[in-house]
C-alpha cells in the first residue's frame, strides 16, 4: 500500500520547516551573545603602576585620601587653596606620590599635563599647591640620570609618601568606584598618553 500524504511530508514543507527552524536557532543564539558579550562602557585600566614617558620613568609609589585637619596631613597640605580646605560631604581630596627617574643622559622636561581619570572616563586636573610646599610635585627639566624626589629632601626622607606630591579634588564616588589612573601626556608629544594605575 502506498503511504497517505500524511505519513510524509511534501518535499517544499519539509524544506519550509528546515529553513524555520535554522533561522530560529540564530535568532536564538545572537540573543546569547548578546547576553554574554554586551556589557557596559567602562574605562579600560591599565595594570602597571609605572610607565615611561619621553625616557623620564614615572612611578606611583603611595596614595591616599588627604585630610589637612588629621596631624599627619597637616604638612602635606601647606599650601592649599582656600577652596580645596572645606569640601562638601560628596568630595574629598586625594594624594599621590610619584618617583620620576630620568632614564637617559640628556635633560629631560618632566610631564606637565597630568590628570586622574575615574571609571566613567571622567577626569579631574590637579591642585595647584603653593610654591613653597616642599612635598608638590613640580615640572622641571630633570637632568640625566637622575631622579626626585632628590636624596635628603623632605619628600624623600618621609619614607611614608616617597615621591613628590599630586592632590586630586574628587568625587567621593570616584573614590569608591576604583580603580584610579594618572594620565601623563607626552610634554613633546601630546597626543601620546600613558596612563599608570594608583594602587
């Protein structure tokens, strides 16, 4: 006996069903990607804690929040800006020390664009501290072979921060996100950047 029509399906149905259920498996496994893959724009974070930039190593050696009413900030912070000593309760200031070690044997300019970027590439810009703070990270052209902070100077011998001195006014939310970056721009070549984490 022959088989009816519907004990097999006709050649253009069977091909019909195939083509359906070949374009939901896609449907199905593009939504898996998609949940696997899509995740939310942050900043990339680089893992070192120094970098080299026009042959000076730069080198984050301490950082923490910065309170000039606890005695030992109170040197630290000589010098503050008026502004920057009573902050609202959604900012604090933070510090870094940094080791700048000139690598070559010719004098070289010491970055002077220097920014801390958050996890929501925002980006604060330094305090500028008075001049006679002996612990402020400064540009100066660094001679070669040498390295600041320089031997039996304050922000030398305080083996607490061990570099020179850059303060941040940021976001209490910045803070908390972390992890922080400077970013050091290139003093002969600003379109290069390097960015150095602060552990």
């Amino acid at each position: 006996m022959r088989p009816s029509s519907f004990e097999r399906p006709l050649p253009l149905a069977s091909l019909a069903a195939s083509v359906g259920m070949g374009a939901a498996l896609c449907v199905f496994l593009l939504v898996a990607a998609a949940v696997i893959f899509v995740r939310p724009t942050v900043a990339s974070t680089s893992t070192e804690t120094t970098a080299t930039v026009d042959g000076l190593h730069y080198s984050v050696n301490n950082a923490w929040v910065l309170d000039p009413r606890r005695p030992g900030d109170a040197e630290l912070a000589e010098g503050l800006p008026a502004r920057d000593a009573h902050l609202p309760p959604d900012e604090l200031l933070y510090a870094v020390f940094v080791g700048v070690t000139n690598e070559t044997s010719k004098p070289r300019q010491m970055v002077s664009d220097i920014a801390m970027r958050d996890t929501r590439n925002l980006e604060y810009a330094p305090t500028r501290m008075a001049p006679d703070n002996r612990f402020a990270y400064e540009p100066t052209v660094l001679d070669g072979k040498w390295h600041l902070p320089a031997p039996g100077t304050p922000a030398a011998t305080d083996i607490s921060t061990d570099g020179l001195m850059l303060v941040f006014r940021i976001s209490r939310r910045s803070y908390a996100d972390g992890p922080l970056q400077l970013v050091l721009h290139d003093p002969r070549h600003p379109s290069s950047v390097q960015t150095v984490q602060i552990a």
